[in-house]
C-alpha cells in the first residue's frame, strides 16, 4: 500500500503535469493569434511574481508600470568527476581525459537588479596516452614534482582550476558590468611524444570528416555547429563593426603559472602490439622515428610521410642526418614555461578587443620562455636544469649557515651553526653532483639514439628503443645504475659480433645476393658502433643512477606524477566489440600482453581461484599462482567439450572440463582436463570455450571480408 507521502509526490506531479502541458497549450495559441503577453504581463500572470494585492493589478489596468516581486535564483551543481575515453577507428584507446570534482554556484535575481556570481572549481585534471611504449603515461597533469624531504605535513591539494566571476546590477547604457573577474589556474606539467600527438590529431580529423559525411549523407534538423566557421564570422564581424558589446571590468585578474613542458621520441612498438594498433598507426610509428616529419601540411599542423623508403646512398645520408636532427630537437627535459599573470583595472573593450590584448600578452610570455625551451634540451645536457640545480645548492649553501646561526644565538649553542654549515655544504655537494650527472646523462642519452640511427639496423634500434629506461623507475642507486651500465655494454658487444652473422643471412633472404651484400656493411658498420652505443647506454645509466643516489640523500627530488586513472580499456573478440567498461577485462587484456597470447584479440577471462584462464579468439590459455604457463589449447583441435564432477587424486571433489582433441599433443595425449574447485568458474569457463570455438569457425570469413 503507497504510503502518504508517496501519494503527495504523485500527485504533486501530475498537478505539475497538467499546469506545464496546459501552459504550453495556451502560449501557442496566443502566438498563433499575434497575443503573445509582455514581459511585464507574464510577470504578473507567473505565480513566481506573486505579491500582495495592493501592489498587484486587477482588471484591466496597466500593467506596464507594475513591478513585480524578485526572485531570486541560485543553484549548485557538483560532479565527482567525468571520463572521457578517445577510440580511433582501429578500434584502440588512444586517450583517457579525467576531470576530478567540478563544482559551481551561481546567484542572480530576474531582473539583474543586485549583484550576480558566478564560482567555478576543478579539482583535478588529468590525460593519460594509453599508446603501448609512451615514453610518458600521463600527457597532462598536476605538476607536483618538487617535493620537500624535510616536510612532513601534507597539505591539501588546492584546485586546479578556480574561476570566480561577480556581475554588476543590469545598467542602463547596456554595457555588461563586470565587478571581479578571477582566474587561478594551478601549475600543469605537459609531457607527450610526437606519435601521440600526431595520432590525436589524426582522431581529431577523422572525427570531423565522420561528422561531415553524416551531415551530407543525412537531411537532419539540427546541424552540428562549425567552429572554424563560427570563429571565422566572429572575426570578419569585429572587423566589420558587429560584436560591439562592450564590457567594463572593475577588475580582472588572471594568476601566473607555470607549465612544465617535457618531449620525448616516440618508442618503438613490438610486432604484437602493432597488429593491435592497426596498419596505419604502425605506419605513423615508424615514420616518426624515422624522422618523416612534416609541418604545416594541408591536412593539420603535424603529418607525417608514411611508406618511404631511403633507395640511394645519397638518401640514406639524408634519412640519418633528418632523424638525428629531428630527434636532437624533440627531447625536451622538464622546459619550464612561466606564463605570467594579467591584472586588468576599470577596463573597457570589445570582446575581440579582449582576446587580442590577452593573446598578445600570452604570445610575448612565450617568446620570453624560448631560452629556457632551448636551455631545456636534451641534446645540450639541459643547461637550465644544471643551472636550476647549482643555484639550489648554492642557496642551501648560503641559508643554511644562517639559520643555524639565528638559532645558535636563540638557544646559545654553538652547535646548531656547525650543523648549518654542514647541511649547506653537504647539500651544494648534493646538488652540484645531481645536475652534473644529469647533464652528463642527458648528452650520451642523445648521443647514443644518434648513434643507433647509424646502424642502419632498424631490429637492434626498437630491441634497443623498447629496453627498460631507469630515468622512469623509483629507488635508483649508484649500484643499480652500474649494473644495468655493464649489462648494457656487454649487450653492445654482443649485438656486434651476432650482427656480422645475422645480418647478411637476413639481408639473403630478402633480397638474395644483393641483401647478402648489403647485410654484410650494415654487419660490419654495427661491429663497429654498436660497442660504442653499449658503452655510452652504460655510463648514461651509471649517471643516472648517481643521480638518484644524490637526490635520495635528503633533498627535494623528483617525485612521478599520479598513476593512470585506469588500464587500457578491452576490447572483446575478432570483431574488436567495445563494451562498458571492466577494469578486470582491461587488467586480463594487459597480462594476455605478457604471454604467448600476445597480439592476439582478446576474447575473456575466468579466474579460477588459483589459477587464470585467458581466451584470445584462436587459443585458451592456463596460467598458475605465480604467472607460469601450464596450459595451451588451439580451439581449432579441439574436437568436443565434456562438463562433469570429477574427484582430485587427494581425494577433493571438484568440477572439470574434459577437452577432447581431434590432433594428438607431443606427449600423444588427445585428452585434457581443466579442473575447478568450484562449479561457477567451471560453468563459465566451458561457456567461454564455447563461444569462442563458434566464433572461431568463421574467423576466416570475417578475415577475408576485411
């Protein structure tokens, strides 16, 4: 039985119902018959404008001169956050973009007789590159990598964004007032790769040209709005005298902040991982390291030339000498961008008036950063980081013996002075190691991904390109540097001897003789340099591993930003299904990666308690507890499927898949059995099979059609 208060609400609505349907009914009557009520009249009629009887009209009076009751409206919207997940056409996850708790409050009254404000928050903001390889994870984010090691209060995050604004009442010369106008942006640190962002812009064209065939290919009523058209009217109306509103600012005031700019090269992907991505991003991949890049072209900002191949001597100079000098001027270490405020006092102007003033002023900021940017290269040891951190030791050298004497002569003790003496010194030393490493690590970094280029052997350039890079670990010591420095440049030498061998043999198969020929140079040619890469990869890792051991010794150090907010996202079967999303999916999907399945779509999972089962759409996959493989199965031998309960040899009663195969194993069993402790995984399990059976036997089919 509906209980009273329930009845309440249901009637409530249908009263609203009626009124907002017969409301409806009656303005579009009166707009057919040319009647439609002045403001002032709809005021009156509105219940929200109700007042007492001697300020209201009756009859037929004049309801010009009657001024209603204000309302005042305010409201409060608050989101924990958003996710917006960007899929090219492959389909793969290109980006992930996370806005974290928006918040905003606005209060105004209907007749903008009293002030208005407007408040705006974002707490967080965050673009994770869910490209395979990235040389950074997280595009863009907060940029908190200073840390104080002598702090040991945590304070709260501050927004990274806050926009406040506070309208003035409505005036008569109808130029909008604007009393206060705050903007606080938070520091941001920027860190992609050429690739992601050459694949971005790729997303963004496809995107368009997806919206412009639907808009020819279908009669629809409402059009998708054009924004360059729009901003192209916006500006020939400035030019042309319209968009004349004017508005006043009391003030304005726009907080400096600081970018903190990072470019890497792209990273190579593995064989697996570009049958993945798709053809074409493979291709733009390759393209990018190869230094086959183009500014300005028809289609966008950045392109790339993809397929070309260095047939001359003469070419292949040119192609070496374009990736080294491409590479020298993508590597960019921590370029810091200091963007400096606005402070606008009783301002009047247009509002193209406005957005001149404001990019004129961003414009000149970033002109005044092009030192740092050039300063911030990797290829020159990034002097600015040096700089940065001698003057930070310097300081420390300076202010530390002064603090201790100040405290010395608070507490009359002389051994707070020697103690400041002592962390100004130990932190000069700190700080004068660290950047010296730093630079030195930087310089054969480059040197040694110049020098791979000369190679010319593309297999030993991404082997080398997809090795693990310490500057992205944690904990890095002197120690480890020095063994990941030996490892490499015994790896160096190994790479050399092995290529004289390999590569002729390889170049015989591709080409016959004249790849015989050719092999035997590059073999020759890698004798030759790749020691010299092993050795300058060794002393890059030992620097930075002194690197670490100096900024672990107490002082502020480099600290990563937040980790990704979510895996790459699954998709389901040969078909590439995208479903909601599942964060187990997505992690089975990243161990599927790790193993022989690699490369392969991916189909589902079950866990088995102890153990995890991982479908592609062609194999079945058995790991045990710690990750080791001890089962694969081909569903194409798989002849029939038998479901039953079964008695372990310890005497344990569970369920198990028998698995009868129509082509014996090397052991000559045609017989497998999947054990379950529990029958729900079991079920499960034999369903997936199934399925993935069913749809393997048309796998050829959808190939083909492809």
């Amino acid at each position: 039985m509906p209980s009273p208060v329930s009845k309440l609400v249901q009637t409530s609505t249908s009263r609203f119902a009626r009124e907002i349907l017969g409301g409806a009914m009656e303005a579009d009557l009166l707009l057919k018959e040319n009647k439609s009520p002045t403001e002032a009249e709809a005021a009156a009629a509105s219940s929200v404008f109700e007042s007492d009887s001697e300020t209201r009209p009756s009859g037929n009076d004049n309801l010009s001169n009657f001024t209603p009751r204000l309302a005042t409206v305010s409201f409060r919207l608050s989101f924990s956050g958003f996710v917006v997940s960007l899929i090219d056409s492959a389909p793969t996850e290109i980006a992930v973009a996370t806005f974290r708790n928006l918040n905003a409050l606005a209060t105004w009254n209907t007749q903008r007789t009293t002030d208005s404000t407007i408040y705006v928050t974002v707490e967080d903001f965050q673009v994770d590159n869910m490209i395979p390889n990235a040389p950074y994870p997280i595009a863009i984010g907060r940029d908190e990598w200073k840390q104080e090691a002598k702090s040991s209060i945590t304070k709260p995050k501050t927004p990274l964004l806050v926009i406040g604004l506070s309208f003035a009442p409505r005036h008569k010369s109808e130029i909008i007032c604007l009393k206060s106008v705050t903007i606080a942006p938070h520091n941001v640190a920027v860190q992609v790769d050429l690739a992601f962002l050459v694949r971005l812009q790729k997303y963004a064209l496809d995107l368009k040209a997806h919206f412009q065939h639907q808009k020819q290919s279908t009669d629809t009523k409402f059009d998708l709005p054009d924004l360059a058209k729009l901003v192209q009217e916006a500006e020939l109306a400035s030019i042309g005298g319209g968009g004349r509103q004017k508005f006043y600012f009391g003030g304005l005031t726009i907080l400096p902040c600081n970018i903190r700019f990072s470019v890497a090269p792209a990273r190579a992907l593995t064989s697996a991982q570009a049958a993945l991505e798709g053809e074409e991003a493979a291709a733009i991949h390759q393209a990018v390291r190869k230094g086959d890049v183009r500014l300005g072209n028809s289609d966008g900002l950045l392109g790339v030339k993809i397929g070309s191949r260095n047939a001359t001597p003469l070419a292949v100079v040119r192609g070496v000498f374009k990736s080294i000098v491409v590479d020298a001027l993508l590597r960019l270490d921590g370029a810091s961008l200091n963007l400096a405020g606005v402070c606008l006092r009783n301002h009047v102007s247009t509002s193209s008036q406005l957005s001149t003033h404001l990019g004129a002023h961003y414009l000149a900021s970033l002109r005044q950063n092009v030192p740092a940017l050039l300063a911030s290269m990797a290829a020159f040891g990034n002097p600015l980081g040096l700089a940065r951190s001698l003057g930070d030791g310097v300081s420390d050298f300076v202010l530390e013996p002064v603090k201790g004497f100040q405290r010395s002569v608070q507490e009359m003790d002389a051994t707070y002075l020697m103690d400041g003496v002592a962390r100004g010194t130990v932190s000069l030393a700190r700080h004068t190691f660290s950047g010296i490493a730093d630079s030195a690590a930087s310089i054969t970094e480059t040197f040694s991904k110049n020098m791979t280029v000369l190679t010319l052997d593309r297999r030993y350039a991404q082997k080398r390109d997809r090795g693990e890079n310490l500057r992205h670990q944690t904990d890095i010591n002197v120690a480890l540097g020095l063994g990941s420095g030996v490892q490499k440049l015994a790896l160096g030498f190994v790479e050399g001897v092995t290529g004289v061998v390999q590569a002729p043999m390889r170049g015989a198969e591709k080409r016959g003789f004249e790849g015989f020929a050719k092999g035997i140079g590059k073999g020759l040619l890698g004798l030759l340099v790749k020691p010299v890469i092993g050795l300058s990869d060794g002393i890059t890792d030992v620097m930075i591993g002194v690197k670490g051991s100096m900024e672990g010794a107490g002082g502020p150090h480099n600290v990563p930003l937040q980790l990704q907010i979510r895996p790459r996202r699954a998709f389901v079967g040969s078909k590439r299904v995208m479903k909601s999303y599942s964060p187990a999916d997505a992690a089975a999907q990243a161990l599927m990666e790790r193993t022989r399945l690699a490369g392969e779509f991916y189909f589902g999972h079950v866990d088995l308690g102890d153990r995890v089962a991982l479908l592609s759409v062609r194999q079945l996959l058995l790991l045990g507890p710690s990750g080791e493989e001890m089962l694969l199965l081909k569903f194409k031998h798989i002849a029939s499927l038998e479901f039953r309960q079964i008695r372990s040899a310890q005497g344990d009663e569970g369920w198990g898949i028998i698995v009868m195969l129509n082509t014996p194993r090397r052991n000559l069993a045609d017989v497998e059995v999947i054990t379950c402790r529990e029958e729900g995984p079991a079920v499960e399990l034999r369903k997936l099979i199934e399925q993935a059976m069913a749809q393997g036997a048309f796998l050829p089919a959808i190939k083909k059609s492809s």
